[in-house]
C-alpha cells in the first residue's frame, strides 16, 4: 500500500472543504477508495507565518508597477514550519513542489492521465497557491520542480487551478473509479468529445430516445456512438477535430 500525502500551501484552506468532502473526490483524498494508493491532504494557511501585526505576507514589487507581490522569505517559513518539520521531511527532494502560473504547461487530459500515474504517486506533492500579483521569482527557482497552467486566462489565485488539476487527475489513479474503464470512455481520451447519453424515461416532452439504443445490437450501438462522437466533435469542438486530423 502506498501511502501518499499532498500539501497545499494557500491564504484560504476553506477553498478545499469541497474537494476534501464531496463525491468520489472527496473519498479518494481521505484515502478511502483506491486500495492500492492512500491519500490524505493538508492544507498550510501561508497567514500564519506572515509578519508584523497585520500577518503581511506581501509586498510592494521591486522596480514599481501595480499590485502587490508574494514574499519569498514568508513562502520559505511556511513549507519549513507547515511542511517539512510535521511531514518529518529532512530534504525538499523529498517532495515534488507544483505552483500553477501562465508559464506553466497547459493541463489537458494526457497530463493529468501521466500525472496520476506517476507524479501523484512517486513523491508527497506540495502544491503552491499564489495570489496577488504573484510570487517572488527567487521562491519560485528555489522551491519549485513544476508549474502547470489551466490555459490563456488569469485567476484571482491558484486555488481553482489546483482543485481543478487535482480532480481531474484523481480519476485515472487505480482503484478510484468503480468501473475502472470509464475514465477510458470521455470526452478526449480518443481525441474526441463524448457521445450524447440518454437514460430512462424513453420519452421526455416529445423527445425520443434513439431507436438503435434499444435494439440491443451491440455492434450497431458502437458504430452509432463513434459516428456521433465524430459529429458531436467537429459540429462543437472544431479545433479538436482539426487537431486529430
């Protein structure tokens, strides 16, 4: 059994609450569905190892320029106090440190299926929230082995990314789905987006279910299913389609 815990260094731990009590996700990071892989996950409020009276954890930036910056010094003592001493860590190498920024890699459903499999189990992961304009790049280049991004557009902090990158990616670990083929059968996994789904009752306001789903020929259902994943996919997600083809 490999027992893994995540860190998550961010000025709001209620951001979590969610992922840490809702649905399989919930489940799977209190370590109570894969019987391969435990999760357990510790968020550090940043705030309590900020300094003077206002625990400030921010500054004006060298150079001018608007907003405020993340202070490296403040950054350092939370994953040494918050971290490394009750982790019982004797060396940052023995973590894998994530921040989530612009200049990160885009995280799509082959990253997050090659992070399950290897990043999320391997090593603890520490997982930065920045906020504000930013963290100071000397933290950054000191601490951090990675940096992933969501895409083309600015959060007001890396707590959405990381709740985001974090769900998707518990899907593919072993053991945490029910049906361990599921993952196998969304949107992306073959380039293409889902096909339409339908479920009881077979009418709904003059609305059909299609007829091929219930003739119970399972080679008919197939081929419709990719046939209308393929115009599902160019009619919605053009781009998808270019990029396959």
């Amino acid at each position: 059994m490999i027992q893994r815990r995540i860190w998550i260094l961010t000025l709001f731990p209620e951001y979590f609450s969610p992922l840490l009590s809702c649905g399989i996700a919930g489940q799977a990071f209190r370590g109570e569905r894969s019987e391969n892989v435990k999760f357990s996950v510790h968020c550090v409020n940043i705030r309590e190892w900020g300094l003077g009276n206002y625990k400030a954890v921010d500054d004006t930036p060298y150079g001018g320029g608007p907003g405020m910056v993340m202070r490296a010094d403040v950054l350092a003592e939370a994953f040494q106090e918050g971290i490394m001493k009750p982790g019982g860590y004797t060396d940052r190498s023995q973590l894998h440190v994530i921040y989530t920024g612009p200049r990160g890699k885009v995280w799509n459903n082959v990253l997050a299926r090659e992070f399950a499999s290897t990043t999320m189990i391997e090593k603890d992961l520490v997982w930065v929230c920045g906020r504000y304009e930013g963290i100071d790049e000397r933290f950054l280049e000191l601490y951090v082995n990675e940096t992933f991004s969501l895409g083309d557009f600015v959060l007001t902090g890396g707590e959405p990314a990381v709740l985001t990158m974090l769900d998707s990616a518990i899907r593919f670990v072993p053991g945490i789905l029910g049906n361990k083929f599921s993952a196998n059968e969304d949107s992306f996994e073959d380039g293409l987006i889902e096909c339409p789904q339908y479920t009881k009752p077979r009418e709904f306001e003059g609305a059909i279910v299609p007829e091929v789903l219930m003739n119970g020929h399972h080679a008919e259902i197939l081929k419709w299913q990719k046939n209308l994943k393929i115009e599902m996919t160019q009619t919605h997600r053009p781009d998808l389609w270019q990029k396959k083809n």
